[in-house]
C-alpha cells in the first residue's frame, strides 16, 4: 500500500475526485470543486449520432441518437489544474495488460499511486457501473497484494479502499468493448513536483482556468460544443418524436426496453447520475465560483474588486443553470416513471426546450460577463 494517502469519501466526479486525492498526495490539497475548476474542463458537447457510427460501442453506436455532456474534455497530460499548481502530470499507455500491469507494481513499489483509466463496466463493487461499457472512468491505483491476488484502489464517492481481483483490473484497464473513442487503452497518469518548484499565483492561476472556461463555452470552433451544442440539443427536441421510437425494443441490464425509454435514461444518467456531481456538472462549478474570492482576494496578482464582483454577481445566475439542468433531467424522470416505454408520450416537448434556451440566455450571458476577467 503507498503510505500517506488520503481520499475523499465524498466525491462526485471521478477524474476530479482522483486528481484531487494525487494533488493533496503531493502536498496540494484543495476541495474537488477548487481542482474541477482550475483543471477547466467544464464545458458542454452534444452529438447526433448515425445508425452506423460506432463512437461509444455497443451501448450507444447505432442505438441511440443523442448523447450529450457537461464538460469540453477530460483528464490528460496537459492539465491546467496541475500545471497552475506546479505539478508534472504524465500520460502514458501500453498494449499489453500485462505490460501495463507491470509498470503499476513498480509504481506503487516505489510509493507512487496513479490515476488508471478503466472500463467501469468489469469493476466488480457496483451495479450502476453494470448498465454500460464506458471507458473514461478514472480511479486511483493504490496498492496490491500479490499472495490474495488483489489490487487495491479508490474511486468516487466510495470511502473506503476496495479489493478488486488483479484480472480484473487488466480486464477493465484493455476493455475493448466502449466504441473507438472512449477505450481505456491501459493509459495511467502520474504526478511529479516541478523540480525547481515554479508555479503561478494561485490567483493569476484562476484567471487563467475562467478563460479557458470562456472558451470551452464561447468560442469553440466546433459548433457541437459550448453554447453552441446546446442550441443545437435544444433544436433536436423538436425532432425527437421522429427520431426517438417508443416500440422499438432494445435489451437493457433491467429487461427489454423502448429507444426513447433508453434514451431518456441515458439523458438523465449524463446530467445526474454518471458522476457529474449533478445538474451535468454545474454544481461543482458553482462551487469553484463560491471559493474564487477566498484566493483572489490576497497575494500576487490578486484581483481587483470588480472582477470579483463579477463572480459574485453571477453565483445566483449559475445557481439558476444549474437547477434548469436538474429540472430537465426531472422532466425526462418523471415521463419515465408515468409512462415507461411509452414515456416521449408523457412530456411536453416545447416545455423541455423553454428550459434549454433559457440555459442558453443564462450561460451565454455568464461566459460574456467572465470574458472580462483578464490576466
């Protein structure tokens, strides 16, 4: 086991949660929230999906149309959260399980716990993960014990260490089975301290993390992301009775199943369930923008009152969003609790769009407010 390592029991997110738990490892301890927002992945993406693509395999390619999420990217070697806080992050993959494993032995033999990436669907501790194959999952690798065959590891929202059978692990770290984008390819992440132990202040750190978010949501260039992918989720409501059916059945972890049934689900499960944090990622944002003035406020490049201003007057405004998010995601529960299959017959499709071009106003107008925010 690597000695020293503390996780959070409450965390939301996994990427989060698991550079949160490697961050404090190494002397940078901050809430998940404070990381999620300097690592400025928030964001939001839709994609309209053809009957042929294969992009999340089995579970999504060619059966459902939509799929939609709260964020512009996910974990990688280029994070902004290590780099404002001085810290080397690592990116790298194996082909081989085997080889894969290896490298974690000799890791963790030298007291160095990393992030892995893993198709959640072969973790043996949770039923949620059994719905579908998802490659993108982050847990933190923490130990082993050769003679009970056994890796040791943390994940979101689960206090306590977890035994997982080291077959397993490689099972779920080389998963082929989640379409051609999101396989775990047996990539791991680790840390490392700047040697000469630069780093930006804190507060022109999260200067820099708000722009990026700007950006995310602003000015991506492609029009399926920021505020742009949700115009264009807001438009293909309109189109959902042609596109979403209510007889055709699919195989599903809990029986057979409608498309439109599946799909609600899954709208669902991406803004509330499938370690968002809730409200498609929203509240931890909200949460990053309530600790902004506790490390802006002092010390190097400390920012000026209006600019705190500006993010104090706009917490109501993401607050707003975020609770549209959730009533969203509620209108599609409840149609699918009163209506079961038959559930795109138990919502008002107009009402479900009102509730996203308001997201629309409420954002577009909060990210041109940040955009004023400058180093």
């Amino acid at each position: 086991m690597v000695e020293g390592f503390k996780h959070i029991d409450n965390g939301r997110h996994c990427e989060s949660t698991s550079m949160r738990d490697l961050l404090a490892f190494y002397g940078r301890d901050y809430t998940e929230s404070m990381i999620f927002g300097l690592d400025a992945t928030m964001g939001f993406a839709f994609w309209e999906m053809g009957v042929e693509d294969d992009v999340w395999g089995e579970a999504w390619g060619g059966l459902l149309p939509y799929f939609i999420g709260g964020k512009s990217s996910s974990i990688s070697e280029n994070s902004l959260a290590c780099r404002i806080l001085g810290i080397i992050m690592k990116q790298e993959t194996s082909d081989s399980t085997d080889k894969a494993w290896d490298v974690s032995k000799e890791l963790l033999n030298n007291n160095t716990p990393h992030i892995i990436k893993v198709d959640m669907f072969y973790l043996p501790y949770s039923e949620t993960y059994k719905k579908f194959h998802f490659g993108g999952h982050t847990i933190s690798l923490v130990g082993y014990d050769d003679d009970k065959d056994v890796a040791f590891v943390y994940d979101t929202g689960l206090a306590n260490v977890l035994e997982v059978p080291i077959d397993l692990i490689k099972k779920a770290r080389g998963s082929t089975d989640c379409g051609r984008y999101m396989n775990p390819r047996n990539m791991w992440f680790t840390m490392t301290p700047r040697p000469d132990g630069k780093r930006p202040p804190l507060a022109a750190g999260l200067k820099l993390a708000i722009q990026q978010i700007v950006k995310n949501m602003l000015q991506s260039s492609l029009g399926s992301q920021g505020i742009g992918g949700i115009r264009r989720f807001g438009k293909s409501i309109s189109d959902w009775k042609d596109r979403l059916s209510t007889t055709k059945m699919h195989s599903s972890p809990e029986g057979s199943a409608s498309q439109a049934y599946l799909q609600f689900e899954s709208i669902f499960g991406f803004i509330e369930e499938y370690g968002t944090g809730g409200s498609n990622f929203r509240n931890l944002f909200v949460e990053f923008l309530q600790e902004i003035s506790h490390f802006a406020k002092e010390g190097p490049r400390a920012w000026s009152s209006e600019e705190i201003e500006i993010v104090e007057n706009h917490i109501p405004i993401a607050n707003r969003s975020a609770m549209l998010w959730s009533k969203f995601s509620g209108e599609l529960k409840a149609a699918m609790d009163a209506g079961g299959n038959d559930c795109l017959n138990y919502v008002n499709l107009k009402d479900l769009q009102d509730i996203i071009w308001e997201i629309v106003e409420l954002e577009e107008n909060m990210f041109k407010a940040f955009s004023k925010i400058k180093l």
